[in-house]
C-alpha cells in the first residue's frame, strides 16, 4: 500500500480508504489510485487484513447435493451478491443431512475462520440440523421455512411460496372452475407452501377442493401423473408445484392430444430458463434469486454488525404466458 501512495502521490491512508470503498475520496483521487493499483499489481494480504479487522471477509456456504433448480439458482444468487460486496465463498456440498454432519460441515468452516456461515435450506431435514447447532458465528438460512431456530445466531430470508401459490391458484379460478394441485414432495418447505397456498385460495374463492396429486420433483413425474389424468379424466385448470412437473404434463397432454390453454390451463413455478418456450410457452411464478441473493447477503452483515434474529421474505410474479390464456 506505500508503493500504491508513493505511485498515487497521495497518503497510506487514501489508498486505505479507497480499497474500502469509503465515500470521502474525490473521483479524480479514486481513480488515480486504481489507476496505481493496477500498474503495480497490487493486491490486498488478506491475511493481514484478517489480523487488524478480526474478520476473514469469508463466508461458509452449506447446500444440498442436488442438481434441482431452485438450490442451485439459490447458490449461485448469493455466491454472485457476496462477490460483489467483498466476501470469497467457500462451498460445501452436504449429501447425507444429520445433526452430527452439520455440525462437521461448520466445524470445517469456523476451521477456516470465516466470519458467518449460509445454509441453503430447503427440506425439513437440514432446517432441524442448523436449529442444532451451537454456532459462534451468525448462520443465514435461505429458506422458505416459517420458523427460525431460537437463538440470536440463526437468521432466514426466503422467498414467499405460499403468496406465489395463491397468484397462481387466483389466475387459475379467474379462468373458471376448480384446480388440481399436482404437489411436489412433502418434506420440501417449497412443497409445503405452495400447497397451503393454493388450499387457502381455493378456500377463500369458496371453490370445491379437489385432492391434491403429491408426487416428485421432476418431469418424469409431470409425465407420469398427466398420463393418468388423461385416462381417468382432466380437471379445466392445473397449479403443477414446478415447471418440470409443468413440462412433462405438457408432454403427456401432447401425446394425447389435449391442448393447454384451451382443453385445460395449466400453471407451473420457478419460470425456468426456458420455460417460455415450452409448447405453449408455460405460465408460471417467478422466483428472483438474484434479489435473494443480495437480500441473504445484507441480512449477514446486519448479523455481523449485532442485527437481532429475523426471517425476511421476497415477494414472487406470476408470469402469464400461453398455457393459460383459453386463446
């Protein structure tokens, strides 16, 4: 940083302030100094940095071991915010979700010092693993989750699932007629939620309940329950709790011949890439991970800086495209 302020013509103290972003330095100064960083080669010693802050700028990221969109979106959301406000990420991808594995998953972070700890959490299973630990660093869940383990260390931010339901579910009844939910599985707190989200709609539209159809997560599974339905007779509207239970629905209808958004309309969640190019193109709620990303980002260092325990939740769009349009 000496070399940086001799090159610069300006004080250790300058450079200090503008590796740190602070608001005070003229733009001329600011960029004269980058201009300095970047002739010589400069780069901070973290290290050292550690020493004088007491913190790592690192941050432990706990996901499951899933290829499934909505985690994987989750992680490279956050993994993007924390980039861009100053954190390195360290990753750890969790298959067998217990207690004992959790606490090894934190324990080989706070190995490495870092100064909070994320978990990606959306089954029942991992939520009760982060509820047993005893962490001395603050923990920020991303999870629709309704409950935040007791204790100051535990923060959650999620994205509101049963709200996007509801969107879906009222779109649908708008249509006319009731909707079949074809739900994802159970232990999933998205599962859970857009379930109880398209019950309550119903409820509330006074519309007659048909019995939810619980099944997977994938298109296999869409396909499997759309062929049954074609054979045991089709409801006029369908919430499918994602798109890929949406696209094999669509395959199934397609093989026999029923046409979506005229003989049935139909509704998925997550609008995936490529959603709207689906055959019609899929409506369907979408999630804004990059927002997620930035809202787990910004509840970590209000933790760090004291912040009391909270669960903070995004709003979700519904999205209207062809499937459900009666053209």
């Amino acid at each position: 940083m000496s070399d940086v302020a001799l090159h610069a013509g300006v004080s250790h103290q300058t450079v200090s302030r503008v590796l740190n972003g602070h608001p005070s330095v003229r733009a001329e100064t600011r960029d004269r100094v980058l201009e300095s960083i970047a002739a010589l080669g400069y780069r901070r010693n973290s290290a050292a940095r550690a020493l004088v802050t007491r913190r790592s700028d690192t941050l432990g990221v706990v996901t499951p071991a899933t290829a499934l969109h909505g985690p994987t979106s989750t992680l490279v959301g956050f993994e993007e915010a924390a980039r861009v406000a100053g954190w390195y990420v360290s990753v750890a991808t969790v298959r067998q979700v217990d207690a004992e594995s959790m606490r090894r998953t934190a324990e080989h972070f706070l190995d490495q010092g870092v100064d909070g700890i994320v978990v990606i959490a959306p089954t029942n299973e991992i939520a009760q693993a982060v509820a047993g630990l005893d962490s001395p660093v603050p923990i920020v869940m991303i999870s629709s989750t309704p409950d935040v383990p007791p204790g100051r260390h535990v923060h959650a931010v999620g994205v509101d699932q049963r709200q996007g339901a509801r969107l879906a579910t009222r779109h649908l009844l708008d249509l006319g007629g009731p909707v079949l939910h074809v739900a994802g599985p159970q232990d999933w707190f998205d599962a859970q939620d857009r379930l109880a989200g398209w019950r309550e709609e119903c409820v509330t539209a006074g519309i007659e309940l048909l019995a939810p159809v619980v099944t997977g997560w994938r298109a296999d599974d869409g396909y499997a329950i759309g062929r049954r339905l074609v054979e045991n007779g089709l409801p006029s509207a369908i919430f499918a709790a994602n798109d890929q239970l949406a696209l094999g629905l669509e395959h199934a209808f397609w093989e026999a011949g029923v046409r979506v958004g005229q003989d049935v309309a139909l509704v998925g969640f997550d609008d995936e890439a490529g959603s709207s190019h689906y055959a019609p193109p899929l409506t369907t709620v979408r999630q804004d991970f990059a927002e997620l990303g930035r809202l787990a980002t910004s509840v970590m260092q209000a933790a760090l800086d004291g912040g009391p325990s909270e669960r903070h939740v995004l709003p979700p769009e519904l999205v209207v495209r062809a499937s459900s349009t009666r053209a």
